[in-house]
C-alpha cells in the first residue's frame, strides 16, 4: 500500500472554519470508538498572518520545560514532553495535523508492504540541514540506528531486523513482525528528528546536545538547559515564506500562576500546558484559549510486581475505592470526560465505558481493605510535579482514607519520576499518558506491556492483543482488538483510569497557529505545533 502525504500548499491561513474536517477513519471503522469532543478558542485571532517579529513560548519545568540532558533526539530522556523545541529544531518526518490527518514535512511519503513488515518512508528532496549539509535518506538511517541503540528510556521500541537506502530519497525499514501503526508511532517517537549526522560527529554528542543542528524551521542561538532555549528563523528552510517569526525563545517556568503572570506583564506570547480551571476561566478575559479533545487518559499505574499489588483483592480495592465523579466536580468544574480505558475522545480507538469495570462501591472497597491485609501497610503514591497530577493525587488519597487505605504522597519532575519506573520498586503511580494511536509510543504499550519499563503488569495474554492490535492496517480490527485489551486490564484490576485529559493552550490575541489558536490532536499530553507555521496577525 503506497500512501502520499497531505501535501503542504503555499499559503497557509489558520483562521479558516474548514480546518474541522471529519475524522472519517475514525468513527466509520471502528464501532467502539466516540465522536472527539469540539475543541473550543475563545476570541478568533483575526487578520492574517504576518513574517516577523520574536516570540517567548512559556513551558512548565514539570514536564516540557525541562530537558536536563539536552536536545539530541538519541540521548534527550524527556523525549516528547520537550517536542516543541524539538520540532522546532528538527522539524518533522510527519506531522499529525487537523483531525488526525497525516501531513508531510521532511517526508514525502510513505508505503506499507511485505505483510506490514516493510515501511518505506520518501524523503523530501533538496533540503539542508542549518550546518549546510545534505539532508538524505542517509541522514534519515543513520538517526534511526542511532536512535534504536541509545540507552534512553524513550528510544523507539520497533523490532527492527535492517534499515536500508533503496534511492538517496527513499529509506526502508524491515521489520521482525508486522506493524500497521507504524507511522502513527513516528508521532510520539525520537524517529521523528533528524539531526545532522555530521554535526554529531564532529561536535561529539555532549556538545551536541546543547546546540543540536537539524534541518527544522530555527537554529540554535543559545541553549540554557531546563532554562531558556533561544532559536532563530532558519534562513534556508525548505518551505517558502516559513517560518513566519524571526526569533523563537522557550522559557521555563514554575506553573501556571507564574506563566499567567508573565503573560499579563506582557513577558510572554504564549503558554502550553495551563491545566488549573480557575486560570483558565480567567485567562479567556486576556488571551485566546484553546482547549484541545483529549487523548490522553489519567490513570493509576499499580505494579503488579511487588506487594501489596500482587494481590488482585488489593488491586480491586483501588478501584472500589476511587470515585473520580466528586474530583472531577469540585477540583476540575466537570472539564474533562470520565475514562475507563486508555484511548480518550481525542483519539482513535476510543472506549468510554468498559464491560467488566470495577466502579466505586465503598462497602465493598472496605471488605476488599481488609481481606486483602491492604490496610496494614501504607502505601507511597507517586506523581508528577503538575497542578492537575498533584490534586488528584491529594483527593485520591482522601478518598482512599474513607475505605481504611494508608498512603503518602510523593511527588517528582519528570526526570525523577522516570527513574523512579525504572528502578522497579514504585507500588502506584498517578499517570498521564497516552496518543492519538493507542500504539503510540505512549500508548498503552507505554503503560501495560511487559517489555516497557513503565509498566507493572507482566502478562502474556495483554502482550499479546497489543502486539495484534498493532499489526493490523485494518482500523476496525485494531479497534477490536484494543477493545479486548481494554476488558483484560479491567477484569485483573491492573491499573483504574480516572479521566481523559488535555491542557490548555494560552496565546496573546494577536498570535495565531495550529495547536495554538486551531486545534491539532493531541500528542503527548499536549499537541505538537508545526512552529514554523505560527505567526502574528496584521
């Protein structure tokens, strides 16, 4: 099967109705999956796009706005949390555009073949890398490879048998079994950046790392890690008339209170990531305020592994024990969609309600405590350093107290919370991740199967419909597939899932751009913004 990207045109407007386009593929294929929720803006920005002008993007240091080791897409451990500066180096081989369309960028693309067992992904021709090499499909294999041998968490998990270059432009990646998913999993995956083979041998990865070359819309200026990342337009960039702004700076900062604030004093055009309601509401009086359907699903990741959570009756417990109705009214005003599974209605593949899910029942939540020993121990319950993530947990552990559960509350930046998952010993998790595709890189392969070092749950059968699901081009099959999947994890109390969740995108009214003032969908958490497309209004 040959697919031929969404080509890019010319021009470009974004203040355009007829960026909603129906998800077809979606709801048509797949029984079990719901309509996406209307993502909302409130004043459109108006006027068109404008060249010009420097832009500050604020990132929370919780999550995107931290990356310790750096921007090389083979050694950055945050991997997608950072994709904005990622994207804006790099660019993208494909970018997930409105309603889940793929879009071309650095690739032109690609074809399906040999069973699922052989991708052969176009690359775009006569493009440079800001060094002023030759971006190729060399470049393309010799970051695959790497990416594939690094020792970071978040490398792509592709069975690869060979990585070949058929034609300088086109790259074929042989597969030791099948993958229909296999671009949807670009998305979310190092795979996606291509850096400059050149650079990363001639600088050596340390000094790379901090002033990565690619071949995206800016280049580096300066690169003040987990801090401050200051880019500058790319003058040979492969699009004409893109990117639009002359300066791009990330800055990062402690939350959404400090974010708002700098926005108001004027310090910043934009923030990804605003998740506190109150600001929300408050920052629609001052900004534009995009809230994106979500993909991704809340959840508490239980290791099945270690007590007390090798014990069914204690997991089950966690369950009859949580009841996310209250949270979701008093701390998040009903904003997000309640889940019991890991796609929400911003994705493919979605299940509001699973048969077999073990809902609230206190009663039952108490003589589950109590035949389980469950409430002889206390219980560490670990989260990340994020508003949303950090009152939840605190209702959580409120509401556990009622049914005789002991817990305390452990919070960690992202890095911190990594190494927390692989060192094995964690007991719960509250977790947010989850992709457009289900077998995204931080899908719920991310979460539930025994090869990932996120997962407290070692089960061949699981392993098994996420590896079918996964293989199959067929949408529907997929679905079914997930599906089932959806019905094991419930049926061994593996893990509760609270509530798909997406932040808010805040923007000056004068700045407009998909995933900013047009909705994208999300990946990640958050989605990704072709930052060479974002602009100012006149």
């Amino acid at each position: 099967m040959r697919f031929s990207s969404t080509g890019r045109k010319k021009i470009r407007r974004f203040c355009l109705g007829g960026l909603a386009l129906v998800l077809a593929i979606a709801a048509a294929a797949c029984s079990s999956s719901s309509s996406s929720t209307t993502s909302t803006t409130t004043t459109q920005p108006s006027g068109t796009p404008k060249a010009g002008g420097s832009l500050t993007v604020f990132e929370w240091t919780g999550y995107s706005g931290d990356w310790p080791d750096g921007l090389d897409p083979a050694t950055n451990i945050n991997g997608a949390a950072t994709q904005s500066q990622m994207n804006s180096i790099f660019g993208q081989l494909f970018e997930l555009g409105t309603n889940g369309k793929i879009v071309d960028d650095l690739a032109t693309g690609y074809s399906i073949s040999n069973g699922a067992k052989t991708i052969t992904i176009d690359i775009r021709q006569g493009v440079k890398f800001t060094d002023g090499t030759t971006f190729n499909a060399a470049a393309v294999a010799y970051n695959l490879e790497r990416d594939l041998k690094s020792s970071c968490t978040c490398k792509p998990t592709w069975a690869v048998t060979s990585v070949t270059t058929p034609t300088p432009y086109s790259m074929q990646v042989n597969l030791a079994a099948p993958d229909g998913a296999f671009i949807d999993q670009i998305f979310d995956s190092t795979a996606n950046w291509i850096a400059s083979p050149t650079a990363v041998k001639t600088m050596g990865e340390k000094a790379f790392a901090v002033k990565p070359v690619g071949a995206g819309p800016f280049e580096v200026v300066s690169d003040t890690l987990s801090s401050e990342l200051v880019l500058k337009k790319n003058p040979n960039y492969w699009q004409s008339g893109r990117p639009y702004l002359d300066n791009l700076t990330f800055k990062s900062v402690g939350g959404d209170e400090a974010a708002y604030e700098a926005m108001l004093a004027g310090e910043g055009q934009v923030y990804e990531g605003m998740s506190t309601p109150s600001l929300i509401q408050q920052a629609k009086s001052h900004f534009n305020v995009l809230n994106e359907s979500p993909s991704t699903v809340y959840d508490l990741q239980l290791n099945t592994l270690i007590a007390p959570f090798n014990n069914a009756k204690a997991r089950q417990a966690i369950y009859a024990a949580t009841n996310i109705q209250p949270i979701l009214q008093h701390i998040f005003a009903n904003a997000y969609p309640i889940a019991q599974g890991f796609t929400g209605p911003g994705g493919i593949c979605n299940e509001p309600t699973v048969p077999g899910y073990q809902g609230y029942d206190l009663s039952l939540a108490k003589s589950l405590v109590a035949q389980s020993g469950l409430n002889k121990v206390t219980i560490t319950l670990g989260t990340i350093q994020n508003p949303v993530a950090e009152e939840t947990t605190e209702a959580l552990q409120t509401q556990w107290a009622a049914a005789g559960i002991h817990s305390k509350i452990a919070d960690y930046p992202l890095a911190t919370l990594i190494a927390q998952f692989v060192s094995g010993k964690w007991q719960s998790m509250v977790q947010t991740a989850g992709a457009w595709d289900p077998a995204g890189g931080v899908g719920v392969a991310f979460r539930f199967e025994s090869t990932s070092p996120f997962s407290g749950v070692k089960s061949t059968t699981l392993n098994n419909l996420l590896n079918q699901a996964e293989a199959v081009t067929s949408l529907s099959q997929r679905c079914s597939l997930y599906d089932q999947a959806a019905e094991y994890i419930a049926k061994n109390y593996d893990g509760p899932f609270y509530f798909a969740y997406a932040p808010a995108n805040v923007a000056a009214k004068n700045v407009t751009g998909p995933g900013i003032t047009t909705p994208l969908p999300t990946v990640a958490v958050q989605p990704a913004i072709p930052w060479e497309d974002v602009a100012y209004t006149s």
